[in-house]
C-alpha cells in the first residue's frame, strides 16, 4: 500500500526566502513550480534524492496553508506517503473508518491525493499521493542525498504504533526508551519515519506534529563550515543517536523547519 516517504510538506510565508535556503544555500533542484487556485497556494517541489519537499506559500487568506500559519506559524505541514494506487489506498482507509479530509483521490500539486483528517493521527497531518512520475534521481552538485528521517512527535507512542500499522500495514523496525522519551523507527522505504511520544504515554491528544527533518550529507564538517560562513546559525557536528554525527540548523533561517544533517561515513 505505501512504499515510501514521497514529500513532506512546508508552509511558509515567503517562498522565495524558504528556497534561498533549500535551493540555493543546500543546492537542491526545483522540478515543479506552480500556483494551484483550488488551494489558493503557490508551490514549489524540491528533489532530495527520491523523495522531495514540497514549499507551500498561501496566495489568498482563504487558503488552508494559511489558516496553518495563523494557527501554528510557518514550518512543517505534512507528511505524504507514496502509494501506487491512490484510489485503492483510500478506499481501504475509508471502509477502515478512518477520517478523511478527501473522501475520494483528487488531482493536486504532487499526484493523485488525499488527505486525512487531522483527527486520524492525534493532530499531524498525513497524506497519500500517487505520483506523476515515480523516478528516482540522484541530486547533483549537492553535498545532500537523500532525507534520511522525519520526525513526528506524538502523545501517545502505543496509539501512534497502532495508526501506522492499521492504516498503511507499517511496523516498527526499532523501539527504545531514553529518559522521558520512547522512540518508534518505521522504514517503508528509504526514508525514516521517526516517531517520538513520552514514556508515559501522557501527552495531550491533538498535539501531535512533523516536528523535523534529517537530511544525509557526505562531508558534514564541510557543509557545517560552508552554511556557517553564509551567515546560517549552524551547530558543531556531535554524535547522532542513530550513529554517525548530526548538526543542526535553527528554525529561524530554514522558515520554521527544524533541520538537521547527518553523516554515517
């Protein structure tokens, strides 16, 4: 039913400024732009590896992007799962009860999609999407190769577990527990879905989020020191719980987008 992570989606106020640094400071491709007027939106996509982002500027206050913004502000916005078969995939999440914002597959910026309602997992948007094409390149001239995880944040792991495994048949590859923390690893394709909820389970429902994404780099020393002297406020490379060694990027130059990057070599 899924095979991968297709997209993650980002709503931001001025999509110019999101691509200054995805485009231009990381070197990522744009292969699509355009404005979609049912969504009252501006949207570029931006290949990373096989996967992509998809920037999201709201062009009329109407727009469900921007209600995103008032509510929440700029940044991570959804998660979207690719699928083979868009129509097949919602027909089971909807004769499985699960809440839809697109009862039927509709033509979008990425594909044949549909979302489900918030309410389906605890408040973070998820999404199926048959793309157009289902190629996979390799990204050029960038020190980036793929998305290697995206977090989503959950108040109750065990309940988000059960979600993923009813809706879309994933499993965890990985649990663990550190401090007040538990973790969930599911993999249904090159990219990490990582999902993280408190050890109690107590969070308050309807929080959940995409609270960040991890992209691989080879030679993070290099692409520390060269976002640093652009002017990015960029960390120091540490060890990664996942192991290699991780930085990161603070919100506030990346449109809200907590990024990390990570390297295995």
């Amino acid at each position: 039913m899924i095979s991968d992570v297709h997209h993650v989606g980002i709503a931001v106020r001025d999509i110019q400024a999101a691509l200054a640094f995805y485009r231009d400071a990381l070197r990522l491709p744009v292969v699509k732009e355009g404005t979609v007027e049912a969504r009252g939106v501006r949207a570029s996509l931006v290949r990373v590896g096989g996967s992509y982002l998809e920037i999201v500027q709201p062009a009329r206050d109407d727009s469900p992007f921007a209600q995103h913004i008032a509510e929440r502000g700029e940044g991570l916005h959804h998660l979207a799962f690719r699928t083979h078969d868009a129509a097949g995939a919602v027909a089971r999440l909807r004769e499985a009860g699960v809440a839809l914002q697109d009862l039927e597959p509709r033509e979008g910026f990425t594909g044949r999609l549909s979302y489900l309602a918030a309410e389906a997992f605890d408040g973070a948007l998820l999404e199926v999407v048959q793309p157009e094409s289902d190629e996979a390149e390799a990204v050029e001239g960038s020190s980036i190769t793929r998305i290697d995880h995206v977090v989503v944040s959950v108040p109750d792991l065990n309940a988000a577990c059960d979600r993923l495994a009813g809706y879309f048949g994933l499993e965890p590859k990985r649990r663990l527990e550190r401090g007040p923390r538990r973790f969930a690893f599911f993999r249904p394709g090159d990219v990490i879905v990582e999902v993280i909820g408190p050890a109690d389970g107590a969070g308050k429902p309807g929080t959940a989020r995409i609270a960040g994404i991890a992209f691989e780099v080879a030679g993070i020393d290099a692409v520390t020191d060269r976002l640093r002297a652009e002017g990015f406020p960029v960390g120091t490379p540490h060890p990664a719980l996942q192991g290699g060694r991780i930085v990161s990027v603070h919100a506030s130059a990346t449109c809200g987008v907590p990024v990390a990057f990570i390297d295995f070599s």
